[in-house]
C-alpha cells in the first residue's frame, strides 16, 4: 500500500454493477471480474491533497485497491476502467497478504488520456509503498509510481515518457538479443556468423547506454 497523508483518503467503495453501469461494461468485461471481490478508490492525488501548484501534465492521480480472490490479473477490466477514467491511475492488486502494482503511463492527448503499454510488478507481501516527499508537483509524484512498476530507475531529471520510452526500448533490443543470440548459435558458415556477431556486439553497446 502507498504511504500517502490522510489528506488523500477518499476509500470509495464502488459495487461492480455500479461500475458496469459508469464504464459501459460488455458481457466480457463483466466475466473478466468473476475474481474480483472489491474495488475501492483509495486515494486522491491532487493540488490540494498534497499541497502542490497545479499541473498541466499531471492534475490528478487516482489509486485504487482491487481485492481479488486469486491471482488472476482482471486485465481486460482493469484496462476498461481505465479507459473511462481521463485522469492518471494506479492500481493495487491484493489478494490475502500479497500485492500487485498494475498500471499504464497515461498522457493528456487533444481530446482524451492517451493510455500506453500496461506494467506489472511482481506479487510481493504487502508493505508500504513510499514515494519521494521531496517533490514539487505532481508529475514527480507520478514518475516514482511509474518507477514502482517498471523494473529499472528513472534517471535525474528524466520525463516520465521519455523514462517509459526508454524503458520499452530496452524490452526491444533484449528481444532482438536474444533472437540474434539464438541465429549466431546455430549459424555454421564463418563469414556470417562473423557479421551476426557484430550486429549483436553493436546492439548489446545501444542496451549498455539505455540501461
């Protein structure tokens, strides 16, 4: 759980054909919630909740608590709600002892949130979370939660999209190692393995200098 100020509490507890009704559920949304045992807005990030100047790039961030019978990520639910709320989000996944952080970097476009490539942490026993206090605004705030769901740090200064960037960029030159690694392994004739070696020699460098 975050340790967020009781000025943040909201714990809004909604019932899920209350839900239905506010996201405009399909029958497969609905049957994507048949672990889902409760879902609570816990708290609410803003200007006045913490004590910041308004933003244009991050004006609220809302957490919610998701309390599931088993393990099973609701992700076409999650994804669903998420896409009805046009402000920034985090979700917390309980089920008994154990949490999950789930989660998308979420940017304003002309008319509606642009929602990106969703991250998941790994199942860990509940603990509280603590973001920096030694913050200004918002946005700050809403890169360490991004941080918490994205298993390397975000760099001095760096954005919260150009961290997620870089982040999906590392994901991609891993992948293409891996598959280069697996065709210089099998490859016999010496020139093109030769060449397949400096491809992948030259790509790990570009994965050194994101990571």
């Amino acid at each position: 759980m975050f340790d967020l100020s009781s000025k943040t509490q909201v714990n809004k507890h909604f019932k899920l054909p209350e839900l239905y009704k506010l996201i405009g559920a399909s029958k497969e949304v609905k049957a994507d919630t048949g672990n889902v045992m409760s879902v609570t807005l816990t708290n609410v990030l803003n200007a006045d909740t913490m004590n910041f100047a308004a933003s244009d790039m991050v004006k609220e961030i809302y957490v919610f608590e998701i309390v599931l019978n088993d393990r099973t990520i609701p992700s076409l639910f999650l994804s669903t709600l998420d896409k009805a709320i046009n402000l920034h989000t985090v979700f917390l996944l309980r089920h008994e002892n154990q949490i999950l952080l789930y989660g998308a970097y979420k940017e304003y476009g002309e008319k509606n949130m642009k929602i990106g490539k969703y991250y998941y942490t790994e199942w860990t026993a509940d603990s509280l979370i603590k973001l920096p206090i030694n913050v200004s605004n918002l946005e700050d705030i809403y890169t360490a939660i991004i941080d918490e769901l994205i298993p390397i740090a975000a760099r001095k200064s760096e954005s919260t999209k150009d961290f997620v960037v870089r982040y999906d960029e590392i994901q991609r030159l891993q992948k293409e190692i891996a598959k280069l690694q697996h065709a210089v392994d099998i490859e016999k004739q010496s020139k093109r393995r030769f060449n397949l070696n400096a491809e992948l020699k030259e790509i790990k460098h570009k994965l050194e200098e994101l990571a």
